[in-house]
C-alpha cells in the first residue's frame, strides 16, 4: 500500500469523513528539507468530518497528526491540513 493510501486509509478508519482528499506534494518540494528521492514526504489533505467538527483548528491538526503519528515515524516529513466544515 502506498504511503498516499496509508494516510488515506487511516483518516477514513479514525473520521469516517465526508470527504477526504490526499495529494502527494513532495515533488514541489524537491530539494528542501525531509525531501528525497522516490517522494512520499510531503502531503495535503483537505478533509471535512462530524468528529473533528466543533474542535478548535489546532484540536483538530493535533488529532490529524496524532492518527498519522506511524507514518511520520516511517518518514513522512510535512503535512498540510485543511479542514471543511
């Protein structure tokens, strides 16, 4: 499974998110820190879900990263977060 599945896979476990949309940004960061070759360092995700719904944006990123916390041990770098209501 990829790396971009994984995160998918794994918000959708934790949120059951109405919408859910994981892009691979690494290569727009070719040559800047975490960066190297093959990617899978640098992602977006743009998600709306009842159970982050009511929490303060940093409650809600806390919560992201902490799902996330096995991939970001494994290599991930960065992690843009944007939550929908």
């Amino acid at each position: 499974m990829s790396v971009r599945d994984t995160i998918e896979a794994t918000l959708t476990d934790r949120f059951s998110p109405s919408f859910l949309e994981v892009e691979d940004e690494s290569e727009r960061h070719r040559g800047h820190a975490g960066w190297r070759e093959g990617g899978n360092t640098h992602f977006r995700v743009r998600i709306a879900s009842p159970k982050l719904a009511g929490l303060s944006r940093v409650a809600q990123h806390r919560a992201i990263n902490e799902a996330l916390k096995p991939q970001f041990d494994a290599g991930l770098h960065a992690l843009a977060i944007e939550v929908e209501s």
